[in-house]
C-alpha cells in the first residue's frame, strides 16, 4: 500500500548547500533509491544522483541514509516507520560535486599506486596452476563491489583530509592482503601496506567491516592479517633471529620486496 | 558541533554542520564499554595492589597466580623467586594477562571508541584535530600483541594448573569439588577460548602461509582458530567477567564473608 514519505534531500555543491524536505508517494516493497528517483521526476528533475544497477552490484549510488553509509538502492524504506523522515546525504568523505554525487577520484588514485600482481613462471606446459583452497582464500576480498563506503566511513581520512596523500584505505588494504595471500604472486607488498599505503594509521575500530554491503570482514580477514605480516617483517625478533641463522619460512621464498 | 577543518566539515565536502546524522542511540555501545572497561580497571587495581586475600585453600585468585612474591602459605606453586618484591605480589604476573588485552585487537577497538572517541562510533565525528594511527610510538607497541600472546599462553596454563588443584579440598585431599572449582572451570574455558582465538594465534598457526595447499595441518588449525576467532569479542567480555567473578569469590571466602559450597 503506498503512503506519503518525507525525505530530506542534501542539495548543493561546493559552493554551499543544505537539507530541502520533500514528500513523496511510495509504494510498499521500495527502496531509497526509488523514492529519490520519484522525487526527481516529479518535484526536482535537477536532483543530482549517481546509479546504475539498481541491484546492489555496481557500488554507483553510495550515499548516507539517516547518517549512516548505505547503498541507496539496497536500504528498503520497510526498514523505517513510515512516518519517519529519511535524511539522504552524500558521502562526507569526499569532495561534493553537486546533490548526491560526490568525486571519488581519491580511490582511483590510490588503487593506481597499487603494484599489480607479478605472477611467476609457467609450468613446462605452459600454465599456472593453484589449489582450490588457496584459490577460495581470495574470493572473498574479489566480492568488493568498489562502492567505497568502507573508504567513507574510515575516520583516518573522514575526519582528516590531510591523511588521505599517506593512506590507501581500506577497499586498497583488502587488496593488499588478496596480493600478499596469493601463492603465484612474487611482490612482497608487506613495506609498502605499512609505509606507503600507511596501513599503520588504521586503528582497527572495524567500521569499514560494519558498512560493507557485500559482508567483506574487511578487518578481521584483511587488515589485521595485513598487520601481522607486517610485524613478521619489521616488529618480531624471532622471525629476524630466525632469518639470521637461517631460518627463514619458506612460504615467501621467490617473493621480492616492491 | 563543527570539529576540524579537515574533516566532514572541510571546504570540499558537502556543507552539513552536525558532525553525525545518525538518529539511533549509537552512544550506547561505547558507554556500555566504557562503564563496564571502567569499571573493571578500579576493581582489578584495587585488589592487585591489595596483596591480601587471595588465598583460600584450594583457590587461588586468577590475579595473583602464579604468586612469585613473598605469598601466603600454600599459594605458592611455583616458588617465590621475587620473594625481595615490596609490592604486591599480583603486580609480577599481572602485566602479562594486562599487556595481552591491552593490545589486543578486539580490546584496541573497544578502548579507542570508547575512551578516546577515534572514532566514538561509526560516521561520527572524532573530536581530534590530528590522528597518526599506531604508526608512532607508544601506539607502535600495540605490534607486540604476539609477544603478550607467548606469555598469555603461559598464564593459560598455570590458570590450568590451579583449576586441577581446585579438585581438592581445604585439607588438599583429592577428588573434592566446590563452588569455587565449578567458577574456577568456567573461567579457565573462558580464558581458553578468548586466548586461542585471539588474532595473533590465527596468524601464527597458519594464517601467515601463502600456500594452504602446502600446509594441510596448519590449514586445518588456521580454520578452527578461524571459527573460534568470529567470537574474539565475545570471549573477552565473558573472560573479563569469568576471571573478576573468581577473584572476588576467593576474596569473600579469604575474608571469611562466605563459605566455600562443597559439593563432594
């Protein structure tokens, strides 16, 4: 059954901006991205979003809801009273462009700085070959839909622009750890997560994990992972003792540092 | 409440005052953590600079064991090499269990949303003008976890030791069992489950491996730690309860409030 639904709507760009309330009709079964497409065309055919599949999988239209990271087309309006106002924002992170769109041009640099994976030789018959299991391992970092809400809701960069030149963010550190987990790869990217992509500055208070629209446990299976490797690497006297009387876990053997 | 220049209400972000729009109560996990962390610092430092009552035979309290200081009668199991130490016998061992949770990463979490509000809580806006994570020291030690790890491991197991002596009775006769054991036991499994499946262990049983294939035992230890892991949390408030609970049973009963219930 369709009732009568007020949003508050962030309209703006850099210049400045604020909250306009809207009410419009909605049907049972919608979702925010539907009562904002009807806004558009009924009452502000101006109003600015970024979409695409409506599904869930392409990560366009990151926004937040009621203050809190969402996927607009995947927050049902059933999950609020229906006379509750829904308050829809840009991300807060990044630079606002106008409306609900916002320049997220910071990730695609940081995933820029990001060495590739370096695969090593083929077999004599010409192929590569993995166990499934240490295929699995990956997959789950190969969901990310690259709608950057954890990269939003990280406050190492929300709440300090002038972090983001030193930190990847968190999408980058599951990136990482995929690379530093794959058995074929030859880069150890284990200096560069802790200097260059500064995974130091993450203090693992698990928001990114907590927005995650594809259920990623971006901390617990790649963050801290990554931090471990790193202790391995600069902080634990036992692995450099080790490597020092040789010792050396052979699991990194053929790897080069980048 | 505008915070910084640099963050949500910075030049290029979209221009929103308020330093959250989130309408549910999200203060209330971070209070729970801070009242009940709090709460759990006062009561531990009071009894461990107390140095008395934490003996009433066969229990010995979680916090004074091993008891390496100069002891009561009967608590020590191990000796009292520190026997010279003019402080309280609990302060030897405590930095151990206390480093172990301190940085833990669990517990780094809680205590920095709770306590230093970095972030108070998700989409809400730090009070702090600058932030530099754990890249500078003191934060930095927060990489020694395995190493409080290796010595909480050691503490597991004397907390074993003394809840296989707890089996006996006030005279240390076998084969008895009381309240006390029954708390003792609990918290040993609680302690257990909270040490093994802690981060560090994960890594170091097999999650540092790049070939799982190559590794078939360690893969199977790494997916058991990693089963126990998704409760890390849960473990450490139901572990921090488990091993107060203990203590102040041993105290009521070492101050003669209580009576030990004997059960055979």
């Amino acid at each position: 059954m369709g009732y009568d639904l007020t949003m508050r709507i962030w309209r703006g760009d850099q210049e400045g901006g604020g909250l306009g309330d809207y009410t419009v009709e909605v049907s049972e079964g919608e979702v925010v991205l539907d009562a904002l497409h009807r806004v558009q065309a009924t009452q502000a055919g101006d109003l600015a979003i970024r979409w695409n599949c409506k599904a869930g999988k392409c990560g366009s239209c990151s926004a937040e809801v009621n203050g809190r990271p969402r996927l607009l087309c995947m927050t049902r309006l059933s999950d609020f009273e229906e006379s509750e106002i829904i308050t829809v924002t840009p991300l807060r992170t990044f630079p606002v462009i106008r409306d609900l769109v916002t320049d997220v041009s910071y990730n695609y640099e940081k995933a820029k700085e990001l060495p590739y994976a370096d695969l090593g030789p083929r077999d004599a018959d010409g192929k590569r070959r993995m166990a499934q299991i240490d295929v699995e391992r990956g997959q789950e970092f190969r969901k990310c839909i690259e709608c950057f809400l954890c990269q939003n809701t990280c406050h190492v960069v929300r709440d300090h622009e002038d972090n983001k030149p030193a930190f990847a963010g968190p999408r980058f550190f599951i990136r990482y750890a995929e690379l530093d987990m794959h058995p074929l790869d030859t880069h150890d990217r284990r200096a560069l997560a802790q200097d260059a992509a500064g995974l130091g500055m993450c203090n693992i208070t698990k928001c990114c994990t907590e927005v995650c629209p594809e259920g990623i446990k971006i901390t617990d299976n790649a963050i801290i992972p990554m931090k471990e490797r790193v202790v391995d690497r600069k902080f634990d006297p036992l692995v450099w003792l080790g490597s020092k009387i040789g010792l050396r876990n052979r699991d990194d053997e053929g790897r080069s540092e980048v | 409440m505008a915070t910084t220049d640099t963050g949500v209400t910075g030049p290029t972000r979209a221009r929103i005052p308020q330093r959250t729009l989130r309408q549910d109560r999200w203060w209330l996990a971070p209070l729970a953590t801070f009242v009940v962390f709090a709460a759990f610092v006062v009561y531990a430092s009071v009894r461990a600079f107390m140095g008395r009552d934490y003996y009433a035979s066969p229990y010995l309290s979680p916090f004074y064991s091993p008891c390496l200081g100069d002891c009561v009668e009967g608590a020590s199991d191990f000796g009292q090499p520190f026997r010279a130490f003019p402080f309280s016998a609990a302060l030897l061992v405590l930095v151990f269990p206390l480093g172990f949770r301190m940085t833990c990463y669990y517990y780094r979490k809680a205590y920095y949303r709770a306590f230093w509000f970095s972030p108070p809580a998700c989409a809400v806006a730090e009070p702090h003008k600058t932030y530099s994570g754990e890249t500078r020291f003191p934060l930095l030690l927060q990489n020694a976890h395995r190493w409080f790890w290796y010595a909480a491991v050691l503490v597991g197991l004397v907390l074993t030791f003394d809840t296989v002596l707890a089996f006996r009775n006030e005279d240390k006769e076998w084969g008895h069992m009381g309240l006390g054991t029954l708390l003792m036991l609990v918290n040993i499994v609680l302690i257990w489950l909270y040490t093994l499946s802690c981060h560090s262990c994960r890594h170091a049983v097999g999650g540092r491996l790049r070939h799982f294939s190559k590794h078939p035992v360690r893969y199977r230890l790494w997916t058991w730690v990693s089963r126990l892991n998704a409760h890390h949390a849960r473990y450490a408030w139901y572990s921090l309860f488990s091993v107060a609970l203990v203590d102040l049973y041993v105290y009521l009963l070492a101050t003669g409030t209580i009576e030990d219930v004997r059960f055979f």
